[in-house]
C-alpha cells in the first residue's frame, strides 16, 4: 500500500519538483498548480531493520553523521546508530519544543564540531525541527527517522522560536533527502500522546482543505489523511501494539504532511504558533484544542469542505467542528486551553499576538471573532460556528 501510494504522491529520490497545471474552463475541475517536492520515502514495519537502513543511507554517501534524538529516544536510537557504526560521528540530544534559537545554535555548532555530511534524526517534530534547523544553515542532507504523527519529516517548512515569537519559513534546504517511516517504532509513543500527536495531524490535514494554496490533489490527499488517522487512532487506544494500527495512523501522519507541504499554512497554524512561541504550551496538544474552533471559523467559507471532513471522520456531527470536537473526545484528548496551563488573564494580550499574526492575511478575522474563538478554546466549549463568527 506505502509504496503504490508514494509513487502517486511523491516525487522519487533526486527529482526536480515539478509544478502541474491541470483544467480547463468549463470541464469542471479548477485550474490549479501543483508542487511535488523531492524526497525519498520508506514506509513498512521493520524498515529501520539493519539491512535497510544502512542501505538507503549508503544511497546518500554519508560518512559523518549527526544523530539527533532527545533523551526519551535513547534506546532507539541507539539500536540505529548500532546498524550504522562507525558512520555516526556525534550525537545531539538536547531537544526543545519549538526550536528555540539557543537550542538551534548549539544543534549547528555540535554538527560544524562532528564535520557531519548527514544528519539523522529519531523522534518527533521537535527533533525534526532541531535537524532543520542546522541544515537552514548549513545545507547539510537530513535523514529522518520519525517515531509521533507530526509529518514535519516531508515539509520544508522550519520553526524558530526567539523572545516568544515563533518564526516559520520555507526552504528546500531543510527539506529530508529521506524518511523512513516504521510503524514499529512508535509503539513506544503512549496511547495517550499517540492520539494527541495523531490530532496535530489532523490539524494539518483540515487546514490543507482551507487554505488559499489548496488544490484538488492536495484535498484528496488530505481527506484520505484524515480516514487513515480516524480509522489508526481510535484503535491505538484499544490496543497500543496493535501494528496495523499503527501503520494507520503513521501512514496518514505522511499524507497529513505532504499536504501541507503544498497547501500550507493559514489561520489554525498561526493561532497555535503564537500561543506556542508566547506561552509554550505543548505542541500536539495546542493544535487538538484550537482545531475545532479554526475549523468552526475556517470549514464552512467554502462548499464542501465541511461535508468531506465530516464524512473522512466517519460523519459523527452536523459540521466539521463538530465531528472533529466529538472525535477529539472519543480520544480523550485535552479539552481547553486552560487545561494547557494557559493563564485567563492573557486571553487579550493572546488575541492581540494572534491579530498581529493574521495581519497580513488579505481577509484577517476580524478582533471580535479572534476573542470569541480564543474564549471558546480556553473554556472547551462547545463549536458553533455562530459564536465564533459574531
């Protein structure tokens, strides 16, 4: 299934992206441009076995690499690094949420101190995020190994956080030459953080249906995201080692990522990234709290959008935010920004961080929905697209 998919929807090792213009007036499908960015993709249970990862990193000639990895990831990676020998010549563990710029500089330093030619990350989007951070500067290949659903390994998009503002920007540099996705190794993710990094997933995969940028192959590639993620997640509750599962949710963390890789970014996004920057607040829980009221805002502005989202998830809900709030629940996810550790008392300076951000969007929400929406998210009220509207 990973490997038919991946010869659709992504562009094999060493090809230029390709932009495709497709429609015509009055045949019934829009025009549109379509970016397949170059990355080589892995995908089945055992792919990091000994065998296959030295294999594909042979592929990319590295002869120092850099393992990046926190702690939690130790055992992991150290079974990786056993597999590649004497090729690794350093280690980097001292991983943050959203990157900020100290922990980037010491991430750059340890890879111009190792002379590394590669740099392999193990983990989850923040350590992904460490890895492009150095390759932003230095250019050198990233190889990643993912063990959350953040999908950030397909993405040339980067974070940086400094003085509470996190910054985000595109670049092909930091975009992983290879990703190898075994859906063994997230079996040590707890269920509990499976379905929240799962749910920063689907973020990923609404917002691809949103956004100015989006496309016809970017939506089908995102509603097919989120019924992976329905169909992976629920089950990982029930039974966290169960590896079909697993591969579920794993393989719609791809999908969700190359999405919006394309689509990119818009209102759902910038909320998070300022409340992350500003506040640290978790990340993969930030993004399951806020969903149901982006797409409360965002979902019903254009046709469709709604009824594609709701029918993905398995059409328990009248619209979108609320399909996606019940899902949230089912889950067991966090409900409330306040539950995050956000103070009530920053609600406006929050609100006036998030219009700041939308500022340069052509048609921001205006203050009054930005308000409403924030109020909704720290109480966990429900969605109503009434409420947030006014």
């Amino acid at each position: 299934m990973a490997q038919d998919s991946y010869c659709v929807l992504v562009a094999g090792s060493g090809m230029l992206p390709e932009a495709v213009r497709f429609g015509r007036e009055g045949v019934g499908v829009p025009e549109f441009e379509y970016t397949g960015f170059p990355s080589h993709v892995v995908f089945g249970v055992g792919s990091t076995e000994r065998w296959q990862l030295a294999r594909v990193i042979d592929a990319l000639g590295a002869k120092r690499i850099l393992l990046i990895a926190a702690e939690p990831e130790r055992a992991l990676a150290d079974r990786i690094a056993d597999a590649l020998g004497t090729r690794i010549a350093g280690r980097f563990s001292n991983i943050r949420a959203h990157v900020p710029i100290e922990i980037a500089r010491q991430a750059r330093e340890a890879a111009r101190a190792t002379q590394a030619d590669c740099l392999l990350c193990v983990g989850g989007g923040s350590t992904t995020g460490t890895a492009k951070a150095v390759a932003m500067e230095s250019g050198v290949d990233i190889v990643a190994v993912p063990t959350t659903y953040a999908g950030s390994e397909v993405t040339p998009i980067w974070g940086l956080t400094e003085n509470g503002r996190k910054t985000t920007g595109v670049d092909l540099r930091v975009l992983p030459k290879l990703v190898i996705y075994d859906p063994a190794l997230t079996v040590s993710l707890p269920a509990e953080l499976s379905a929240v990094s799962g749910l920063n997933a689907l973020a990923h995969c609404a917002e691809a249906l949103w956004t100015a940028k989006r496309n016809p192959i970017t939506s089908l590639i995102a509603e097919e995201g989120i019924r992976a993620l329905a169909a992976g997640l629920p089950a990982i509750l029930a039974d966290r080692a169960d590896l079909d599962a697993r591969s579920h949710a794993l393989y719609g963390a791809w999908l969700a990522g190359h999405a919006f890789a394309t689509a990119g970014s818009g209102i759902h996004h910038k909320i998070c990234h300022v409340l992350g920057g500003a506040y640290d607040l978790p990340h993969a829980e930030t993004h399951a709290v806020v969903l149901p009221y982006t797409t409360s805002l965002a979902a019903p502005q254009l046709d469709g959008v709604d009824a594609r989202i709701v029918s993905a998830l398995g059409g328990d809900g009248d619209s979108a935010a609320e399909a996606i709030f019940a899902f949230e629940r089912k889950l067991g996810a966090p409900v409330s920004l306040r539950q995050l550790g956000l103070p009530e008392s920053e609600l406006a300076k929050a609100g006036e961080l998030v219009a700041e951000a939308f500022a340069a969007l052509p048609e921001p929400p205006s203050r009054p929905a930005i308000d409403a929406l924030l109020r909704s998210a720290f109480d966990g009220a429900p969605p109503r697209s009434a409420m947030i509207l006014a």
